[in-house]
C-alpha cells in the first residue's frame, strides 16, 4: 500500500508563501473571466472606454458599366466583387461562385474582351467597362458556336463549371491560343472541372476554332 500521503493532506512548510490550490485557482479564474465578460457584453467597457461601432456603414460608390450590350448603373458598397455585382444587383446567376478566391475559374466573364476572374475583381474598378457574362453570349435564340460545341462534344457533366469554361473558352479562341491541344489545355488550366470532363472540353474549343 502506498505510504504517499494524499496532496489534501500535505502543508506548506513552515514560512513559506501561502500556496493555491488547484481547484480554487479555476474557480476564481471562471470567476474573473464572467466579470470581463459581463462588462463587455454591458454596453461601455469595464475600463470606461466606449465600443467601437461595427454596425458603421462601409462607403458606396455609384459604378456604370455595360453588361451584355446594357448600360447599367448601381450604387455598391466599395467592397463588392464583380461577380456579386452581376449575382445579387443584377440578377445574372449565370456566373458561378465557386471557391471565390480565383482558382476554379468557374466566375470567369469577359471585361472589355478579356477574361478576368469576376470574384477577385472589385466593380467599382469597372466604371466604363464592358462586361460579357455567359447570358449574353448567345444570340436571342442562336447558341454561340462553343455554346454549341460543348452541347455537340458532351463536354459537361453536372454544369456547375460550365459557364465559366465556355467563357475562358471564348477568351482563349479570340486571344489565338488554339494552336494545339496542348495549348489548349494550358490557356484554359485555370478553369477546374471536378467531374473531369477537360478531354471534350478540348475538344469543343477546337470544335469551335477550327471547325473540327
């Protein structure tokens, strides 16, 4: 049987600090801590100074920019991104949010003929822009060529990519990066397909550059 005595049992030595226990340290912590927490969920800090407001309303801009033909003015929180813009102001949920940070492609639009990853381009850089999102790539009931395509080679699975593949697509034909499969598949690298389909996805953009 251990001869140990129990640490209840044991006394500071004679003259020493007096010594905390364990259990009484945690409560007058948790005691302490509700103290804080109570004062600043109160109103004004414990420590009299006055909460920042949060709720402050973030600075606007007023931004007029063409999209699909259409001249379109609204006033936006300077923090929104294209793709939002096109998504929540103007009702174009064509554009897919995908990771929002610019590495699937799936918001990729056209701004002045260019493609740009929509959620990592902010709309009040776009003032006088022309915008193409994929709404505006057919012609009333007439498919773009690659809309076509892709329809033609089964060039998608559950579409969520789709959008924005067809539109870096587009980009990719105008910019003459066409030459070869190969460099097909490198212009259109920053466009992620999940469900796999990049072999008829080639194959559509070929389809459509060179009337394969």
């Amino acid at each position: 049987m251990s001869t140990e005595p129990s640490v209840s049992t044991v006394s500071p030595p004679a003259g020493s600090p007096s010594t905390t226990s364990r259990r009484t340290f945690i409560a007058t912590t948790a005691v302490g801590g509700a103290v804080v927490a109570g004062g600043l969920t109160a109103g004004p800090s414990v420590f009299g100074v006055e909460p920042a407001n949060a709720a402050e309303a973030s600075p606007g801009s007023r931004v007029s920019l063409t999209v699909n033909g259409e001249r379109r003015t609204v006033t936006v929180d300077n923090r929104t991104s294209l793709l939002d813009l096109l998504r929540e102001h103007l009702g174009l949920t064509g554009s897919k949010k995908g990771c929002n940070a610019g590495a699937c492609g799936a918001c990729t639009v056209l701004v002045d003929g260019r493609r740009v990853n929509s959620c990592l381009t902010l709309a009040v850089r776009l003032d006088g822009a022309e915008v193409t999102t994929i709404e505006g790539l057919a012609d009333g009931d007439r498919l773009h060529p690659l809309q076509q395509a892709f329809i033609d080679q089964d060039a998608f699975q559950c579409g969520y990519c789709t959008s924005g593949q067809i539109m870096s697509g587009v980009g990719c034909i105008d910019e003459g990066r066409t030459g070869s499969p190969e460099e097909i598949r490198e212009f259109m690298s920053g466009n992620i397909c999940r469900c796999g389909c990049y072999v008829k996805i080639v194959r559509a953009v070929e389809q459509t550059a060179h009337g394969k």
